[in-house]
C-alpha cells in the first residue's frame, strides 16, 4: 500500500492529468489511514505541503491493539516498530516544519 500512495498514483496521476500541479499534494486519512497518512507524511517531507488526519491512531506501540498488530505483522522487535509509529517518527525531527492537523475527538 505504501509504494501505491507514494509512488504509483501519483505517477498514474500526473500521467493522466497534466494540469495537476503535484509539487502542491498533500495527503489525508481516517483511523488507521490517518495513521498511515501521519507516517507517509513523516517520511516523505520533502513530497506533500501538509497532512490531515482525522481521528487517528498516533501512537501504536503504546496501545494493546496496535502492539498486536505490529507483533503479527513487524514481528516481536519493538526497535522495528518504530518506523510505522508517527509519534515515534515526529520525535526523530528536531526542527519540523509542516503543517500537520490532527482532529481527535472523544469517544
């Protein structure tokens, strides 16, 4: 899914709308996919001009649910989860500067 976001539909669609100015993405998501959207945006900076993410899971490796997920699917080295937690991911940038919204309601 990764490779899809970041690089195959952007390139599908820059190919297929040539007045889409690409240089201005940004990205967004819900739940998960605002957590996939946090640790996309987190890794390529230099890609989107901001990021959006509406009741998202930030902080997996903390939470039950996510420390099941990431052991299924990262295996039991919590070090290796840290690439796909965004509140891992932000802390490893000491000077980000990004518009990042994050929209968290309460239950």
């Amino acid at each position: 899914m990764y490779d899809y976001i970041v690089k195959e539909l952007p390139k599908l669609l820059s190919e297929n709308f040539q007045q889409l100015d690409t240089s201005r993405a940004s990205i967004s998501g819900h739940s998960m996919g605002g957590h996939g959207a946090l640790t996309i945006y987190l890794k390529n900076l230099d890609k989107y001009k901001s990021v959006s993410a509406f009741a998202p899971i930030v902080n997996p490796i903390n939470c039950p649910w996510g420390q099941k997920a990431f052991t299924n699917y990262l295996g039991g080295n919590k070090s290796d989860w840290e690439d796909y937690d965004a509140t891992c991911l932000i802390s490893k940038h000491n000077n980000v500067s990004a518009t990042i919204l994050i929209d968290q309601v309460k239950a």
